[in-house]
C-alpha cells in the first residue's frame, strides 16, 4: 500500500499510527500544528513514492522538515512508544528518502523490539510523519495532570531555550513548573541553569551552541506560561483525556508538535 496522505486529512481509519491520526484531528480543530504529510508505505517500495513525496515537500514551501515516526500501534493510552522509534530534525530535500526509510526502520531496532517485548506487542508498521520544522526559540515537553502524582489539579511543564529533542532525550535538565489547572496560578518553579542548547545546523540537521553566559533566568515568561497552560488544558477537553505534549514558542507563536495520552495514570 503506497500512499502519501495531507496531514491534515488523516483520519483514524487510515492505519497511519495514533501520532499522525492525533496531528490530523488537531489541525482541523483549529491548534497550531506544523503542515505536513503522512507516507504510509514500506521500504521496499519507498522509491516507488519518491516523485510524489518531493513534490508535496515542494508544496509546503519549506526548506527543511521533521520527520517522525507514527507507528500503527503507537500513542495509545497504554503504550506511548515515546522514544522507542526515531525523530528526525532539520531534514534537507535531499536528505528526506533517506531518513524516511531510517524512521521506518526503527522499529525493527533493538531498543524498539525489546520495549514491544515488554507490553505484549509487536512492533507493527511504521507510516512517518513529514512536518516543516519549527525553529524553536523555546521548547519542552507539558502533562495536563501530574505525570507522578496523578493529580489532575496541576499542569506540569518542562521548558528549555533551543530544541525541544534535547528535553525529550534528557540530555539537558529544564525549567519545571507547577502550574494550578484552574487558576493558572504557579504553585512551584524550579529553574535550571541551562548552559547549552540544541539549535538548527547551518547545514542542516541539529548543533549544540554553548550559552555565553549560561541562561539562569526563567524560560518562559509570564505570558507564555500563561498561554502554553490555558493550550494544554484546551488539549485534555479536546482529546477527553490527560495527555502528553510536545511544544515549541517560535518568532512567538506557540506551536503544538505532538499530543498523546499520559500512560502512567
């Protein structure tokens, strides 16, 4: 099966994984999401959709893209899948074929094959989300109910300068804030003194700079944290469950990359 679907026009019966449905359903009710495309295909045949794949990059008049898996059976409300499978950021026209199939193949990797083992599933096909890409000034990761705690009543987000892939992997320790779900109101904040961030390469692809000085200041300001709180609660009523969210703040615009259900609660 060789398609290449808008994003916005996924629908669930598409067997495009719970990533791309979510994306698509989010669009359409009026989020700012990234534009993009969903390939459902599989390598063998991935050739076969180069032209058409070229073309729709051409179409949504970008230089650069993220490309992100959506497997069939990932970010359900039992198993997340967050990363098991491979992002891509920073993806040239000419680079893109190539880091589809590798998105593709991650799910036959170790690390994909042992974490199926431990839920009880397979791995299953791979479709890949095709996005242009955000140059973050801002990004992180926020959970509409605590994450530990499972209380409802905070919103719980985490926030570092560049790109949100360094939150997400660990490899920086962020801002956290505790934000109260009704009022808005910050109930705790711990800042962290970020002394490096993941930027976009000028060649493409992804580059840490080192912070001269070292950024010890808050994030986020007070009207991002606002806005990113009243857009996370937005998301929990829209989806009708706790979830799991990528964002980034860009030229000042907040811009939601992913959303999926909170599987510790």
């Amino acid at each position: 099966m060789n398609r290449l679907i808008p994003l916005a026009e996924v629908e669930a019966r598409d067997s495009v994984g719970g990533k791309a449905v979510s994306l698509g359903m989010l669009l359409r009710a009026g989020f700012r999401v990234p534009d993009g495309f969903t390939i459902v295909t599989d390598r063998d045949t991935l050739d076969e959709l180069e032209p058409t794949i070229t073309t729709a990059f051409d179409d949504l008049g970008i230089t650069l893209a993220a490309v992100r898996s959506s497997a069939v059976n990932e970010d359900s409300n039992t198993a997340t899948w967050a990363g098991q499978l491979d992002t891509f950021l920073n993806v040239s026209r000419d680079q893109l074929l190539h880091r589809i199939a590798d998105c593709m193949a991650s799910a036959s990797s170790t690390r994909a094959q042992a974490y199926a083992t431990r839920q009880g599933l397979a791995a299953g096909n791979v479709a890949v989300v095709v996005q242009a890409m955000v140059d973050s000034d801002v990004s992180g990761v926020a959970f509409s109910a605590h994450p530990v705690t499972g209380s409802h009543d905070h919103i719980v987000i985490e926030a570092a300068q560049g790109l949100g892939e360094a939150v997400v992997s660990g490899e920086i320790t962020p801002d956290t804030y505790i934000v109260e779900a009704a009022s808005g109101k910050v109930a705790e904040a711990s800042i962290a003194r970020q002394t490096r961030r993941l930027v976009r390469d000028e060649y493409g692809g992804n580059a840490w700079q080192t912070l001269q000085p070292p950024a010890d200041d808050p994030k986020l300001t007070g009207m991002q944290l606002a806005e990113l709180t009243r857009t996370i609660r937005q998301l929990a009523d829209f989806h009708g469950y706790p979830v799991d969210v990528e964002w980034a703040f860009a030229d000042g615009l907040l811009y939601i990359l992913q959303a999926r259900p909170i599987t510790t609660l």
